[in-house]
C-alpha cells in the first residue's frame, strides 16, 4: 500500500504535529519508508522540534503564506497523478476540499484525522460536506468520535486511535540534578510540587492555567509547602505571569519558561503531581490532551477536566482525579487531597499512573491500531 500523509505540520510542538509524527512513523512501520510520502504545508522553525524529522516536501518560511499553501496544492496533485497512491491520509479537515479533488485523481481511498476543537469552532459548510465524503475517519478519543456521531458528521463511527506516549522515553525516575538549576524549579524534599505544561498561548487558554492561579492561594493556605510549576512559552506568558504577581503567587508560582525537548522526559519528574483541567466550548477546548499521558507515563497522578477526552486518560480513581473546570472549589478540594495523600497512597497513584500509561496510551498500540485499520480498508477496497 501507497500512502500519501497530508499534514499542516510536523515540525512544531504542538498536538497536531506530534500525533503527525507518531502516526506517519507507524504507516512507515507498517507499509515501509519508501511507501509513505509525507507533505507538510508549515516548515521547521526556531520554535519547533530540536530532532529532525524526514518529509519528502515541506514549506519554506515557517508559515503558511498564500504562496504555500498553492505549492503545497501543486506538490499533493503531482503526488496523486504521478505516484497514485492507494490511500491519502489528510491530517486536518481543512485539507478534505483539496484531499476529495485528489481522491478522484488517482482513485485512492482516503482517511481523515480529527482531534475535536476544529470541528465546533467555526468549520464551514464546505468541509463539513467534504469530510463525510471521506472514507474512514480517525477520531483521537471517544469524546471527539461521540461529536462526530452526535452531530452526524459522517455516515461511519469514527475509528478511536488515542494519542500515544513513547514509553521507553518517558518513565518515572528522579530527574537530573542538572535541572532545577536550569528551570529554578523548586526542591522535591521541601516542596509538594504540583505541574501544568503546554502552550501558554491565547488560543489554550482552555487549558485552565488560569484556574490553577485563582485557586492556588486556596492552596497553599491548606498545604503550606505546595508549588505550582507553570512550563511552556507563548504569547500568554507574560499575562499569566503579572496575574500571578497580582495575586500575590510569586513564592509560589515558577514560570520555567521553554522546555528544551531534550529535557521534556526530565521535566515531569520534576513534580509530584500533573494538572490540566481544560475545558469545551467555542473556540475552545481540545479531544485529549497529549501532556497529561506523558506525565502518567512518568509516573504522575494527574488531575484532569470532564469536559472532552481527558476522561479517557484515568480509570477510576486508580491514577488521578477528574472534575469540573467549572467548579474550583472541587478543583482545590482535588488538588489538596491529591498534595496530602502519604508516601504509601501517593506511590500506589504513581504506579497506577504508568500502568494505565501502558495501557492505553503505548506506542505499540496506536501502531496496532493503525495496522487493524489498514487490513480494514484493504478488505473493502
């Protein structure tokens, strides 16, 4: 099998780009190198991965200009006519207008990812039509293929391939002593350290850091020791920071600012607890987030949202706790007791953690799903 990948990026850090790297690393596991041909519409940039990764086309420029998203058009229609390839995975919805053209140019089935946010935040009429033409469609948890269904955006259920977590690269252990001066991360003898990570951008404001601040004075006052540490940059950062001035968090609030990938594994291990409590509407929210599953591989009881897929990323009480981000009170309620369970209870969290990490979220699995999907579509072609 022949498979062309379209994807807006897989160089930058973000959700997108790392399921778009797991994945086209799996289709190459599956079928072979030389039968997946991957274009991306955005190129690397300062921001964006330190490790390469090997396309066979990408944009110039680090953003997605008129210009490149014409050749990035050109680039897939040549793709289609001259190498036919038997199945075209489009990593967007916003790409399924160009993807149906292609489709028809070479007679590939076709598959479609989606992730949540993208499909009630504003998809016009246009995508909408040409994602239920798709052939099969990739949701990223129960909670996006529920949306799908519910809102009959498609005439199939949705496959659910959960993001992944590279098991051999994130798991518990100290972290490097190396680290806290690097980040001023707060000592794990003396503090009860409480972790959120992602991008502090605008546009993930849905990610709670917010609600952490507000009820981290509630905290602090009933666990004197507790320390949040704030890591990722974005154009939110400074925002998030004077609120924390002004809510008089200072001493208790560490901004670490950008995460060198090579210190992401690291990272986690360098608190006791993972929290990101996210939250759905327009223009907001996300299927499951990416940051949660490594921390649990890590080793960290994690404490998530009830309003998309984070859910799916705890099993009972066995590894975290799930509550509401409309309710901080609960919020805090979860955290402190999260902070003040002793060494016996805290420990048995953080195994549960990293079982629940292997199984749900291995990389062995989102292959082998991708591998069921595959025989799928070949049985029905």
């Amino acid at each position: 099998m022949k498979i062309l990948h379209l994807t807006p990026g897989c160089f930058d850090k973000g959700g997108i780009s790392r399921y778009s790297r797991y994945q086209i690393s799996a289709l190459r596991e599956i079928v072979g190198v030389e039968n997946v041909r991957v274009l991306s519409l955005l190129s690397p940039d300062e921001d964006g991965f330190e490790t390469s990764f090997e396309t066979s086309w990408c944009g110039a420029g680090g953003a997605a200009t008129k210009g490149t998203r014409l050749r990035f058009s050109l680039q897939a229609a040549r793709q289609a006519m001259v190498w036919r390839p038997d199945l075209i995975l489009c990593a967007h919805v916003n790409f399924t207008p160009l993807v149906s053209r292609l489709a028809k140019l070479c007679g590939a089935k076709t598959v479609l990812n989606v992730y949540g946010l993208e499909l009630w935040s504003g998809l016009s009429s246009s995508r909408r039509a040409h994602m239920a033409r798709m052939d099969h469609v990739i949701a990223d948890c129960h909670a996006t293929a529920d949306h799908v269904v519910a809102e009959g955006m498609h005439p199939h259920q949705p496959a659910v391939i959960w993001d992944c977590a590279d098991l051999e690269r994130f798991t518990p252990g100290p972290p490097p002593p190396h680290l806290f001066a690097r980040y001023g991360l707060p000592d794990l003898e003396v503090h009860r350290v409480v972790l959120t990570l992602g991008r502090l951008a605008v546009s993930a404001r849905h990610k709670g850091y917010d609600r952490l601040l507000e009820i981290w004075g509630d905290v602090c006052n009933r666990v004197p020791q507790a320390q949040l540490v704030i890591a990722g940059r974005g154009d939110d950062a400074d925002r998030l920071r004077s609120k924390a001035a002004t809510l008089g968090l200072t001493g208790s609030v560490t901004f670490t600012g950008p995460i060198d990938e090579q210190d992401l594994t690291s990272i986690y291990r360098a608190a006791h607890i993972f929290a990101l409590v996210s939250d759905k509407g327009l223009g907001r929210g996300e299927g499951i987030p990416l940051t949660p599953i490594e921390a649990m591989a890590s080793g960290l009881p994690v404490l998530l949202g009830d309003e998309d897929g984070s859910p799916e990323a705890v099993d009972g009480t066995r590894n975290g706790i799930v509550v509401s981000p409309r309710d901080l009170s609960a919020m805090t309620s979860a955290l402190v007791q999260l902070l003040t369970e002793n060494d016996t209870v805290h420990a048995a969290r953080s195994v549960e953690a990293r079982k629940v990490a292997e199984e749900r979220f291995g990389y062995k699995a989102f292959v082998e799903k991708h591998r069921t999907l595959l025989d799928q579509i070949t049985r029905l072609s």
